[in-house]
C-alpha cells in the first residue's frame, strides 16, 4: 500500500518539479518522487542552501520538458511527484537525518526513485542508509570539490564537511567513487589512500593523468547499482557561483553529462539520486537553472530507453 506521512502532501503545478499537472505528478501514479530537504544547520561559509529544493522546483518551470537525446518527454511517460518539504524545527542535526531517513525509506518501499534536493549535504548520509538497505549491489558517484571526509569540522560529525566520513561508517568505502575533488586536509588524503576510495582530483584529470577517456574510467569503477550525489560546488564557479563553498578549477555541465553518457553505455544503472548545496543568489538566476537542467537531465538517462 502506498501510503505518506500526512504532512507530505503532493504539490499542485504551480509548485512542483516542472509545473506539470495533477494527472503526471500525483504520488500513486509517479514513478519518480521529488523530495524536498531544506536542511542547513552546519555550513561552513556560505549561507543559504535553505533555500536550494525551492529555486531549484522554481527554476524547473523554465526547463523544457522534451530531451532531444532520448526523443522523449519523460515527465509524462514516467510521472514526477513533488512532495511539501520537510521540516527541521528544533531537531538536531543526527535527529534531522533519521527524519530524512524515514521519508525516504518509504517511498523506497513503495518503489519509487527517489530525488533529494537539499540543503546541506549531511543530509546524504540519510540517502545512502535507506538505499543500501534495499539495493545489495550499491556504489555511490560522488560528484564534489571536497572529499568531505573529516572526522569532525566545526566540533561536529555531523557536519556537511563531514558526511562521506559518516557514509563511510555503514559503508564499504571501496564503493565509493569521488569526482572534481580538489580541496581536502592531508587526514582526508590519507584516508583516501588507506581505504582505497577511488578518487578522482580535478588536478588529475586536467593534468592527462586518466586518458582523453576519463569519463570512462570514472564509470568502470562503479557496481551495477549506482547512487549519485551531486554536490554542484563540483562545478566551476564560473557557472555555478551560488553555493557556500565555491572552488576554482571546476567542471562543465558537457563535460559532466558525458561522464553519464557513460553509464548508459556500460548498462549499468542510477537507482537514487540527491542534489545539494544550492545557495541561491537573488536576480542571479543561472545557478538555480543549472541545477533543475541538471537533475532533469540525469533522469532521462536513469530511465533511459
């Protein structure tokens, strides 16, 4: 039975992903769940990722619903629910993950894919849990410029700093893939190495290091079953300024949409999928666009034909 917390309602047309109508956006019929996370309780620098899930669905409403890649119109063909957002109100950032986990764990249950948008990325621990429990064959495609692997950053575990370190507790970090990284502490290099997380550091790829096929590479490292977690400081500044911890040397969006390419090639198969730390800029309206061609994007290649 299908059945939501009576506070997650479904969002009308005028709120939701895309601005389609109720006939493709209702919970029963959607094969796709939106998730809204508003979570921000431990950034670092920037402010204002509170407000990403939101500019991201406004933005969506300008993000044509048709892919030339795939001849398809995907929204309708699939259904894309967008549920309210959640809310965090005097919970603690561990409490506001188990909340986080809870949702999600029940639309994984009623067979949905799930999307989150955040908010901060500590929220991905949450993710990550309620999708390991139900897909045994789990890799995680970590896109980023920060490894965030800390033990601990601003006297917390549990900070956005610290997420991958937290994943990495109930996960085997041997599955983990990490992609643009290029700002870390020497414990996080050293964890890298010891636990033989694949990354690979924008100063690599940019240096040859991988091949012309880097894209590739990326893709043969990872199982059957893939996790993505698309923190969009992974992009260069110059196209994506509105985030908290912005970094220089960063990626393009063709660049990157052919890394996904790849995996359509390979056969293997996006099964969850979260996008965070948006911090939105007023009157600056590309980043929030960006994003919502983004997450539109990677799912006309999840349900690729």
């Amino acid at each position: 039975m299908q059945r939501r917390n009576k506070l997650m309602k479904e969002l009308d047309s005028k709120h939701n992903f895309l601005g389609i109508g109720k006939e493709f956006s209702n919970y029963k019929d959607s094969q796709i769940v939106i998730l809204q996370v508003p979570l921000e309780k431990t950034v670092s620098y920037g402010k204002g990722t509170h407000n990403g899930p939101k500019e991201i669905i406004t933005a969506s409403h300008f993000v044509e619903y048709y892919d030339e890649e795939q001849s398809r119109e995907l929204c309708f063909e699939k259904g894309i629910c967008s549920l309210s957002p959640l809310t965090f109100e005097k919970l603690s950032i561990r409490k506001s993950c188990d909340k986080i986990y809870n949702e999600i764990l029940k639309c994984i249950n009623d067979k949905k894919f799930v999307v989150v948008l955040g908010g901060e990325h500590s929220l991905t621990t949450a993710s990550v849990k309620a999708h390991n429990e139900k897909y045994s064959n789990l890799s995680i495609l970590h896109f980023d410029a920060h490894s965030d692997l800390r033990e601990s950053y601003d006297d917390s575990p549990y900070s956005h700093a610290c997420f991958m370190a937290r994943v990495m507790n109930v996960f085997p970090p041997s599955r983990v893939t990490q992609v643009g990284i290029r700002a870390q502490c020497i414990e996080e290099a050293q964890f890298i190495k010891e636990n033989n997380v694949k990354t690979f550091y924008a100063s690599a790829i940019r240096r040859g290091l991988h091949g012309q096929d880097w894209q590739k590479k990326i893709v043969d490292t990872l199982s059957q079953q893939i996790y993505v977690s698309f923190d969009v400081d992974y992009f260069d500044p110059a196209i994506m300024p509105s985030t908290g911890t912005p970094e220089p040397d960063g990626f393009l969006y063709s660049e990157t949409l052919d890394i996904f390419r790849e995996i359509v090639k390979s056969g293997k198969q996006i099964i969850g999928l979260d996008v965070v730390e948006l911090a939105p800029i007023k009157d600056l309206h590309h980043s929030d666009l960006t994003a919502a061609r983004l997450l539109y994007k990677i799912l006309n290649f999840a349900f690729r034909l």
